[in-house]
C-alpha cells in the first residue's frame, strides 16, 4: 500500500488567506524560515482543508501512527480534533501557537488550549498576563515577529518617494467605562469615570504591561478585577486599554506632525479625529503582499504601536528588510541590538515629542541611509524567520521530533 502522507518529522504551519492581515503571508515567510535551518515544512490554508476535508481527515489520522513534529496555529485558535480526540493530545502532535498581540485579546481560545501545546508570546511583557490565574498551566516561550530575507539591492534612500510611511489601523477609540462596569460591583458613575480616566492616563505614560496597570488600579478602587469568574470581562478591559492607547498615540502623533510628509495606509475610522493637512495623506488599505514595495519606496518605516514595549511588531523587520530607516516607539527588546540615531529611530516618550523628532530627522537622507545601513547586517543576523525558526524548534521538548 503507498501512503499518501508521510508527515514525519515536519512542521505544518495552519493559516488563513486574508489580503489585508498578515497571517499567510508571514506563515510563509516562516515556512520558508524553517526550510532555511534545515526543517520541512508544509503550509496548509483552511481554504484547501475545506476544499478537501476528506483528505485533510485522512491525513490526520495517519498522524497516529506517523505524526509531524508540530501543528502551527496564530493566536491559538484552531484546536483541531480528529474522530472525537484532541490530535494534540491523543495523537501526540505538539501545537504550537504563536500570538500577534496581547493574550487578552485570544482569552477565549487560550482557555481551551491543549495540554500539549507551546504558546509563543510577542513580547516578554505578557508572561505576568499568562502566569496567572486560568492561563498558569500554559507553556509559554518568547516568540517575537520576525521578517523576510533582505532585500539583495534595495533603493538608496534618496531616491525614494515616500517620506514617512505608517500602515496600521485607526480603528474606533474604545469606552473603557463600558468594560469596568462589566467588572465592578454597583457604584456611581462618576468613580468608573475616574477609573476609566487614570488607566488611561496611566497606560499612555508608563512602559507598563495593560494588564498590570488594570489589576492595580481596579484593586485600588476596592474590587478584584482578576477573579476566575471575572477573566473574560478583564480581558475584554486589558483589550480595551490596548486598543485605546495605540488609537490616541497615532492619532495625536499625527496630529501634532507638522513638516514630515507622512502617507498613511490602513483602515481609518470616520469619526478618527485626524486634521486635514498638506503633509498627511490618507491612501487607504494596502493588502500585507504589496508590503515590501511601499516598504522599499519608503524613506522611514514609521511603527507605532505602544502596546509591545518589550518585544517586536512585524513591521520594524520588514522594514528594515527593505532597506529603510525605521522609527518606532521606545523598546526594551529592541535595545539589546539596535542603537538609537546609530541603526534606528525610537521616538521620544509623548506622541507631541515624537511628532517634533520625526519633523526633524525626515529629510536628513544622509542620516536615515546610514540608520538603514546600519541596521541592516544587525537584523539579518538575529531577525529574520529563520532565527525565529529556531526559537520554535528549541521552544520546548514538546516540540521535539515525536519518537
């Protein structure tokens, strides 16, 4: 009898096709990270698991008997079972799920994670979220973006078009009056205002994991935010606050811009209180596959996202990849390899101070092609996929090769 799969021995990496996330395009990159250190690698999308269930159920079952050396899954959402049993815990085939942002926003899906499982956290921060409470019994293990390999001839920095480039979403600015009052006991109005007002005063300031900030402030005000039958209720506030303090840092950074020319790319909400100006321009959503040009068109690859302070986001590696200069908000992680002014931009410690540094560093092209320069041999080293690869592959013994 030929077998059809003989999946010994190799990592299948699960994603979904989304033209305007990252999820296939950087299961890829992964894959192909993993091919690089010597690994074999498959990429499954749901779409050809739903095209051919028949044979997708076929090939788990042969996981009995000849089962990969790991399942890969973002954000821990696909728990997948075969005739009635956890292929992860009956069939002995790890799950490794690597999440893109704050626990809290997969709390659902990271309380019916398998025992036989890794998860990946983006920044070293998360580790107080997830050794607490309900998530104490996961393994987790350091897992921050990575990037594509470097471009081999990238457009020196004075030729290229665009000054400043953010891609991210300006989404609706969250209430978090809403979210505490699903957590707290009956009180008036105007404390869940105050509390509402001090988290968000205190997130915006302080290099301070959300959630630790939320559990302090809520036990000050007299209730115990963290309780088991309250998890889903903090997660939703921890989102919140996450959230809200990306939104009022894009906003008033942009805001506060006044000669830099920055091109915007990314949902925006209408209500985003964003100014109309010569040196803004809004130019709608770019699908993750176009990344790399406008990365490589772009002067500074400008990353603003407040929420990982000890970690990383795609963006700065894949701009960096593409041969510009990066600017993003200061980080723990980051500064055990990159200099400031030396091989990358971190914007002072207010949007309005950040707003002033970019105005001006965004036309000193001398300055940005050596950052860009500078940079570029730092994170081919220790950034791209292939070195997040091997941090898979070590992560645990439960993502040892089975046998």
């Amino acid at each position: 009898m030929t077998l059809v799969h003989d999946d010994r021995g190799k990592g299948i990496l699960l994603t979904t096709v989304t033209p305007f996330a990252s999820f296939d395009g950087m299961t890829r990159d992964l894959a192909e990270g993993l091919r690089d250190v010597g690994a074999l690698a498959d990429v499954l999308t749901l779409d050809e698991i739903e095209a051919d269930r028949a044979g997708f159920i076929e090939r788990m079952r042969s996981w009995r008997q000849r089962p990969p050396r790991f399942v890969m899954a973002w954000n821990a959402k696909l728990h997948i079972r075969c005739d009635g049993a956890s292929i992860h815990d009956a069939f002995g085939v790890p799950l490794f799920a690597p999440l893109l942002d704050h626990p809290a926003y997969h709390h659902d899906h990271l309380m019916q994670t398998p025992v036989n499982s890794v998860v990946g956290m983006v920044d070293r921060r998360h580790r107080g979220y997830l050794g607490d409470g309900a998530f104490a019994r996961l393994r987790t293990v350091f897992f921050p973006h990575g990037g594509p390999k470097p471009a081999p001839r990238p457009t020196p920095i004075r030729k290229r078009k665009t000054q400043v480039l953010l891609c991210g979403t300006l989404g609706p600015r969250p209430d978090l009056r809403l979210a505490i009052a699903a957590l707290a006991p009956p009180r008036s109005a105007s404390k869940i205002n105050a509390l509402a007002d001090r988290l968000a005063e205190r997130c915006m300031a302080e290099a301070t994991d959300p959630a630790r900030v939320a559990r302090d402030e809520c036990r000050d005000a007299g209730f115990d935010a963290t309780a088991p039958a309250l998890s889903a209720a903090f997660a939703h506030l921890v989102t919140d606050i996450c959230t809200l303090i990306t939104h009022d840092w894009r906003v008033r950074l942009l805001n506060a811009i006044k000669r830099a020319d920055v091109t915007i790319r990314g949902t925006m909400d209408p209500g985003a209180a964003i100014r109309s100006g010569n040196t803004l321009a809004h130019r709608g959503v770019l699908p993750f596959r176009d990344l790399p040009a406008a990365f490589g068109d772009a002067k500074i690859v400008l990353n603003v996202t407040p929420k990982f302070l000890d970690g990383s986001h795609e963006r700065i590696f894949y701009g960096m990849a593409a041969g510009a200069a990066v600017a993003t908000d200061a980080n723990a992680y980051l500064a055990e390899f990159f200099a400031p002014k030396h091989d990358i931009l971190y914007l002072p410690g207010t949007p309005e101070a950040a707003a002033a540094f970019l105005d001006e560093v965004a036309a000193d092209d001398a300055l940005l092609q050596t950052l860009a320069d500078n940079a570029a041999p730092i994170y081919a080293r220790n950034h791209t996929w292939a070195a997040r690869a091997r941090i898979l592959l070590d992560a645990s013994p439960a993502l040892k090769a089975p046998g």
